[in-house]
C-alpha cells in the first residue's frame, strides 16, 4: 500500500489505491464509525458482534478520519475558540474497508444497519457503503435548513416572539415525526402568526440562530470538491438567504412570508415547499446542471424530508426522527454536521 505524508503529519492514500482496491476487491464496503472515544473495550464489542453475523468479513485496510488531534484544535486559542460552524466534531472516525462475502451483499447496508440499532450502542454512528458508491464523483448536494444547517426550527423561533411558542411547537413536532402532513401543518403554523410584526425577524437572526456544529466546514470543503450546494427549506427564505451568505451555499428554495404594512398576514401566497417539493427541487437542479442521480447527496432531519433523501445516491439523515432514520440508508447521531464528510469520503 502507498502512503505520503502530508504537512499535517496526516497520512493520505495513493489517489490509485482506492480504484486498484475496487478491482482486486469488488465486494468491497466501507465501515464509517464514530465515537467520542474508541477504547479497547468499545472496538472490542463491534469486533464481536461483526464477527458473530459475519464470520468471513475480512479486514482490508483501517484508516482514521479524525482523532483528537485534530478536534482539540477547536479550542487552541482560549480568548477566541472557533465558531461552532467551523469546528470539527469532538469525536474519532474510523474507516475499516472490509470484503464482504458474495451471500452477504443483497442486505449488508440494511442488516448491518439493523444489527447495530438492535445493540443498541450508543455515542455510536455507523454507516456501510460500498466502495464504488463512496468513490463516484458525487457533484450536487442538497441540505434542509431547520434542524440541520442550524439548531433551531425558525417557524417556532417566530411563534415564540408571538407568544404562541407551544401551539406551533406541538404542531411542529408533530409533522415532524409524520404524524400530520406537512402542508397542513405549514398553514396553521403560519395562520398563528398573523399580526406579528417583521422586526423580530432580524431579532431572530441576531438572538436566536445558531449553526450546527461544523456546518460551514462542510459547506467550505464541498465547494472545494466542486459541488453544487443548495439549500432547500420548508422555512422561510428571509432566514435562508441569511444562511445562504454565511455558508456560502450556491442557491435556495425556501417559503416567501406574506407581510404587508410591516405585519405577517398569516397567508400562504407560494406553493409550500414540502416533501414533494424537495424531491422535485432535486430532480430538476441535477437535470439543470447536468448531474445524474447517481451523483447527488441530501441531508435533512425530518418527514419532509424523507422523499429527496431517497430520490438522492446518498440520503444522509443527521440527528433525525426515527421515522426519518429507518428510511434514510445512513443516519448521524454522534457527530455534528461535519460528520457528512467522513460519510462522503472526504477530509481536509
């Protein structure tokens, strides 16, 4: 095996490794997993578990994504520490790149899937992909805004300047895990907010959004990769287009808020951006810019989200509802946001 070492003393793999391996190998699949610590103990029970349901799995190669060399560096200057959206997340990724036997592969992303939820081990995430499903150049990645590019869902963040904060927060939660419909849901939610007046919205923005954890990492290193990044929210594109800028995301699809004489209506004036709608966003950005399916990624937390991470090659649901993660091929739970990368193959 050929390695160099970079500047950073990191090692980096021949460019040629990864497509020799998917010759020699072509049963090739990736185990991606993250935890705050990795001790013996820990490796030790993986080890077992996969050992017991699959006796033939072979270990090709290891390598370590992050370590706590590399995350420590979020506090390095105690007077000014990196902002949350910059950071690297506080835990160590491992990639073990192992053979699969050839009875194994129908099922192995949703067994294994199911085999580590059964176990349930916790401050644990661990995603299987094949080699040649990583190694495709991957050019158009979509990302919800609520509850995955930032912290916050901005529709509650309104309804608690409104003083109706536990109505919406009810019906919110309760699309989220797919109980309603969204549309409904969307237009009670904004009907409550009639009469608000527009100056919360930038109270909002300066008081109450924060990005997630290693957001702008992600969003800096895709554009380095040279994908299309685009935002595409059941929010309103008043806190987008500021999310937008800060990132530096390429374009966005989000709600217009109907306001007249500085006061929210509580009207619906666009069709709503919901699951559907995302799903659709997609297909018609890859067909704008020339990318097939195959080459696209969605994140995104909730049930309206669910279409687009199934329409993508890459469905990735971060911190989600459990209905989102049992139909989502992969699902971050330990990691920030920045854990999207480890997923895609990518590193700084």
């Amino acid at each position: 095996m050929l390695i160099a070492l970079s500047d950073k003393g990191k090692i980096n793999m021949n460019t040629n490794f990864y497509a020799k391996m998917g010759k020699i190998e072509p049963n090739c699949w990736i185990l991606t997993l993250s935890a705050p610590k990795f001790e013996f103990g820990l490796l030790y029970q993986i080890q077992q578990l996969l050992a017991e349901n699959y006796p033939t799995l072979r270990l090709i190669n290891q390598q370590t994504l992050t370590s706590s060399l590399d995350w420590q560096q979020n506090l390095n200057d105690t007077h000014k520490p990196t902002p949350q959206a910059e950071q690297i997340s506080p835990v160590t990724t491992l990639q073990w790149y192992v053979s699969v036997a050839k009875p194994d592969l129908a099922n192995f992303q949703k067994n294994i899937k199911q085999l580590f939820s059964s176990v349930h081990f916790t401050n644990l995430d661990i995603h299987a992909m094949p080699l040649s499903q990583q190694q495709r150049p991957h050019k158009l990645a979509l990302f919800d805004m609520d509850s995955t590019l930032i912290e916050q869902e901005v529709i509650v963040e309104l309804a608690k300047k409104a003083g109706i904060g536990e109505q919406v927060d009810i019906i919110t939660e309760s699309a989220m895990r797919g109980e309603i419909d969204f549309d409904e849901s969307f237009v009670r939610r904004v009907a409550l907010l009639k009469g608000l007046d527009v100056a919360v919205l930038d109270e909002i923005i300066a008081q109450n959004l924060s990005f997630s954890l290693g957001a702008k990492r992600l969003i800096s290193r895709l554009r380095r990769a040279g994908y299309h990044v685009v935002l595409v929210s059941g929010g309103f594109t008043y806190f987008a287009n500021y999310v937008k800028n800060y990132l530096g995301i390429d374009e966005v699809f989000a709600n217009e808020l109907d306001i007249q004489n500085g006061k929210i209506t509580g009207n619906i004036t666009t069709p709503i951006v919901n699951g559907a709608k995302k799903a659709e966003i997609l297909q018609q950005t890859a067909t704008r810019l020339g990318i097939d399916l195959s080459q696209t990624v969605a994140v995104g937390d909730g049930a309206n989200d669910v279409p687009m991470l199934q329409l993508a090659d890459i469905g990735i649901a971060y911190r989600a509802k459990p209905i989102v993660q049992q139909q989502a091929d992969f699902a971050i739970n330990v990691t920030g946001l920045d854990g999207v990368l480890a997923v895609l193959g990518l590193s700084d």
